[in-house]
C-alpha cells in the first residue's frame, strides 16, 4: 500500500535519517527545509531507493507557506499518511543575554513550527480517517539541559510545549489521528554536535556506554509511523541510553 510522508528539517541530520529510513519502509517523502543543497542530496538517496519525492525550500515557522506545501504534497500525492516534526534549532543562551526577538523565533522554530504543520495537514488525515504525527521534542524539555554551564532555557520550553500539544492533540484528534512525541538525548549527527569535546565524560554518565545516532532515533520513528494495529498516542518516547547525569 503507497504511503506518503512530510518530513520538516528533512535535510540533514535526524530528519535526514528518518526520511531515508521511511523510504526503505515504501514511504514517498515530501522533504522541508531551509538548506537547498543537503535536501537535494537527500532527496536524491530517497529517489535511489526507489521512492518519489518532493522538496520545499521553506522555513518552517511561516503558518501561510505550510498551508501551501501541505495542500501540494496532497495534489502531488494524493494522501498525507505521516507528518514528522522535525525541524528545530537549539538556542545556547541564558535568560540575562536573549532578547525578546531571539526568544520568539526559538519558539516559532521549535513549537509555532509544529502548530503550523499539525493544522494543515491533520484535516486531510482526518478526511482520510488515518493519520500518525510524530514531533520531535528533547531530553532539554524534561531535564532542563545537559549542563548548568551551557543554558538551552528557551529552547528547553519550546520542546517542553511540544509535550503538552502532543497530549491535548492526542485527545482531539483521535480516535483517527495518533500522534506522539521523541525526546532524543545526545545524538551525533554528520554536521556534529557541541558536544563533541566533551563526548568522553558525557558518555560517563549513558547507561548504554555511547552516544545516540540518527539511526537510534529514525528507528521508532519508523515503528511510530508504521505500526499496526496502533495503541500508542499522546507519549513522550525517550532515547538516550538512559542519560543519567542530567
Ligand atoms: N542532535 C541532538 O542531539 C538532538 C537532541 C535532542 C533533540 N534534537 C532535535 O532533533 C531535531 C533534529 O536535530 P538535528 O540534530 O538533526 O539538527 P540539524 O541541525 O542537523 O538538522 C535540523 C534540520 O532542520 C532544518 N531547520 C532548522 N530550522 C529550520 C527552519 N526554520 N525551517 C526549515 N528547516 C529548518 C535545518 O536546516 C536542518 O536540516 C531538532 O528538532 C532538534 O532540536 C536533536
């Protein structure tokens, strides 16, 4: 059976992941982000494993612009079967340096971003009568972030409100929509993280002995998108190896 995918902040990175571990699953992917060049490199990855794909150069916290790219991947397509949310960016400053500019676009980047996609594309699951939406949160939501020296407080209240839009939508949007949310720990990327230098005592302090991977995570995206039968929604999911010194 076709399915189809809108992945944000498909480019690179995690969503990057998820995307190509979809596709290997039989998902045509629509890809959103910012970053012309990597998604076109994804996009091409996806086409090789024999799936359709469309890209948007878009950023994600235009309300508008997600309207329209959300009723193109429905005409180009003709179903919307999964959205992933994962665009996001991490904002390290403390509450006595942001400015009330850099907190606001923290919060359109993280949360408004989720909102944006989640109101145009859940009518037309709900027309369907099927739809799975996953956003990606952050183990900074409900830890506060990995270390006192490098405050992430914004972005930390941004991914908390993914959880709690994640449980009233839940309650809206079912019994046809299941939607849930992924709190990932530290994950290194091919871009990297800022972790790097300080992955040896980080590591101390992961039960599993090891940084996550994008795979780590694209792996129950893959299970949150595809499972059946579905009994899963409105959950917080974490992967971190089990992070214990946050
Ligand atoms: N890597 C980690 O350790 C980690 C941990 C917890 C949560 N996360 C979350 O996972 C998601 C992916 O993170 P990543 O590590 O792969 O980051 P990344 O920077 O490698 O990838 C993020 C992607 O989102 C895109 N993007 C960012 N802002 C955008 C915007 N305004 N409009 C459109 N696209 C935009 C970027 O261009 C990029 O392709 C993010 O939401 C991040 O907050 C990451």
């Amino acid at each position: 059976m076709k399915q189809v995918a809108i992945v944000t902040g498909g480019a690179r990175g995690i969503g990057r992941a998820c995307a190509l571990d979809l596709a290997r699953q039989g998902f045509d992917i629509a890809l959103v982000d910012l970053l012309e060049e990597e998604m076109a490199a994804t996009a091409a990855d996806i086409l090789a494993l024999g799936r359709d794909v469309r890209t948007y150069q878009a950023d994600v916290v235009l309300h508008g612009r997600a309207c329209e790219i959300v009723r193109d991947v429905h005409s180009a397509f003709g179903q919307i079967d999964f959205l992933l949310n994962n665009a996001g960016q991490s904002q390290p400053k403390g509450i006595l340096e942001t400015t009330e500019d850099e907190f606001d676009r923290g919060m359109a980047i993280n949360l408004k971003s989720c909102f944006n996609y989640i109101q145009h594309a859940a009518p037309i699951m709900l027309e369907q009568g099927r739809g799975r939406i996953v956003s990606m949160s952050s183990l900074n939501a409900l830890s506060g972030g990995v270390t006192a020296a490098v405050s992430k407080f914004a972005y930390a209240a941004a991914k908390a409100g993914i959880l709690g839009m994640t449980r009233a939508l839940a309650k809206e949007l079912g019994p046809t929509i299941a939607i849930n949310a992924i709190c990932p720990g530290v994950i290194l990327t091919e871009v990297g993280t800022d972790v790097t230098a300080r992955e040896s005592e980080i590591v101390k302090g992961i039960a599993l002995g090891r940084l996550g991977c994008a795979d780590d995570v694209a792996r129950l995206v893959t299970f949150l998108a595809t499972s059946e039968p579905c009994f899963i929604t409105g959950q917080t999911f974490v992967v971190d190896g089990f992070q214990f010194n946050v």
